[in-house]
C-alpha cells in the first residue's frame, strides 16, 4: 500500500517517538516534519519521496540520523544543515 506524506505528518503529530520509519510512500517531504521536539532519528529511505530536502531540517536539533537514501530526491543538501 502507498502511503501519502500527509499521513506521515499526521502521525508526527501524534506519536511521541524518537524514531519515525515508514516504507511505501510518496510526495515530497513536508517541512514540518523536522519540528517534532523528541525527534532522533528519521528512516524514510527506500520510498518514493520527490522534490527537495526542506531547509528546516537545518533547524531541527535533536536530529542525530536521517535516511532518505533511495528516493527520487532533486537538489542539493540545504546549507542550513
């Protein structure tokens, strides 16, 4: 089953985890996602995400990993990180 974006940002609302893994999804990855205050470790590789990585995940400080690897992602990585 194919997942939208959406849903993901609607779980990071909801779901108090230090860890958000999801497969099977598409879109671009919303900005918003990086704001979650206990976030540690974000594996959203091997989807079908698009578009850019969203420059707020510069601003994101709890982040230690992040995995996007295998997607169709354009761009480059955003100074802010």
């Amino acid at each position: 089953m194919i997942h939208r974006v959406n849903y993901i940002l609607f779980l990071c609302l909801f779901i108090d985890s230090s860890l958000i893994t999801v497969y099977s999804i598409l879109g671009t990855i919303p900005p918003t996602i990086f704001e979650k205050p206990h976030l540690v470790n974000i594996i959203l590789g091997r989807n079908r995400l698009t578009g850019s990585i969203p420059s707020t995940l510069g601003a994101a400080t709890t982040i230690e990993t992040i995995n996007i690897n295998d997607n169709q992602l354009v761009g480059t990585v955003p100074s802010t990180i």
